[in-house]
C-alpha cells in the first residue's frame, strides 16, 4: 500500500497529539495547528486514553470480560486495549475495527504474532459487516464489550448513528458493556471547531 506523504491522516495526527511517533511532518503540521487553536486538546487526548485503560482495566478485573470489540481504534499507540486486557486475562481476544487503510496495515503489522486478536477493515456504517466478521474471532454466547472511544461525534445524526449503535448493541449477548466517550458540544467548543475547519480538511475530519 502506498501511503502518501504530503496530506494529513487523522488517526495519525491523534497518534502525534499523543506523543507517538507513527506521524509525518503533515500530520504534525494539523497537529500544531489544532493544537495552537486549542491548547487543551493533548490533555484531552491523554484523558481520553486514560479513560479507556481505566474501563478495559475495570472489564477485566471486575466484571470478569474477556471478549472486547473495538470500533474506530485508530492507530496502536499508548496502552492499547489487548495490551491492557491481556496483561490481566491473556486469554482475552479483541477485534479492532476502522475504514482507514492506513490504520489497517500498521495494526496489522503489529498483531501478526498476536493469535488473540484481530484487525477488520470494515465501517461503522456498516454494522452487519462488523458483526458478521468480528464472530469469527468473538463469541458472541459470551459478554464482549464494545468500545466505541471517540468515534461517534465523527458522523452526524443524519447518518442514522443511532441506529447503527442500537444494531450492534442489540447483537451482544446479555452480561455486555458499551464503553463510549464522545465530544460534548458547546458553544465554545463550537468556535474552536469552526476556527479549525481548514486544518482539518486535509486530514479527513468530518467532525462537528
């Protein structure tokens, strides 16, 4: 797969607001831009990594899960949700989910000699896909939880997201969980985004 060089990727924009290193010079370029707009947004970005170690930990630990199915991953990058789930439970199985090829290839690429997991090209919008492909890792008589961690404030209403998420909810077997962080919207937030609309374009940010 040729990956170009000179325009921005989201999923690797997010991995340089992490402080990763699977970045180009345009993803940082967006970066520091997005960030030089809202000085916050790395802290956010940790929070909301924090977040999901935190709810992959307490799945684990807790409530006994050993099945995960995560929608809109992005790019592996701190603590990633099989490294946290199978650092507890190693017989934890977890199926990644994005459209991004970019996405697809590097991850991957790293979970080669993983058996324990899997990485589906698949999007959102299409949640019988999703379904269909993840049962060939899950179990779907058992409780998986399906993390959907800052994916969803990417689709507006009228691409039906609620519906999509009521279909892949209703698919899960009793004893689930559906873990989501999302943006809140507010009028200040709503300035920033407004001041970063041409930023974001070359990295593929459909966002509101």
């Amino acid at each position: 797969m040729t990956i170009g060089t000179n325009e921005a990727n989201i999923a690797r924009v997010y991995d340089y607001v992490l402080g990763g290193k699977d970045n180009l010079a345009a993803d940082r370029a967006v970066g520091d831009a997005i960030m030089a707009k809202a000085p916050h947004v790395r802290m956010l970005a940790w929070e909301n990594r924090r977040f999901l170690v935190r709810s992959v930990r307490r799945l684990v630990g807790h409530h006994r899960v050993h099945q995960f199915l995560d929608i809109g991953c992005g790019l592996p990058t701190q603590e990633n949700v099989h490294e946290v789930a199978q650092a507890l439970a190693p017989q934890t199985k977890v199926v990644y989910v994005d459209s991004d090829p970019v996405v697809i290839a590097h991850g991957r690429a790293l979970l080669t000699t993983n058996p324990g997991t899997a990485m589906l090209e698949a999007d959102l919008r299409d949640p019988d896909l999703i379904l269909r492909r993840a049962a060939e890792t899950l179990d779907f008589d058992r409780p998986i939880a399906l993390m959907m961690i800052a994916i969803l404030h990417f689709f507006p209403d009228d691409t039906g997201v609620h519906d999509i998420v009521r279909r892949l909810v209703d698919a899960l077997p009793s004893g689930s969980y559906l873990v989501i962080s999302h943006v809140e919207r507010q009028p200040r937030l709503e300035k920033i985004v407004a001041g970063l609309r041409r930023p974001r374009r070359p990295a593929g940010l459909p966002g509101r």
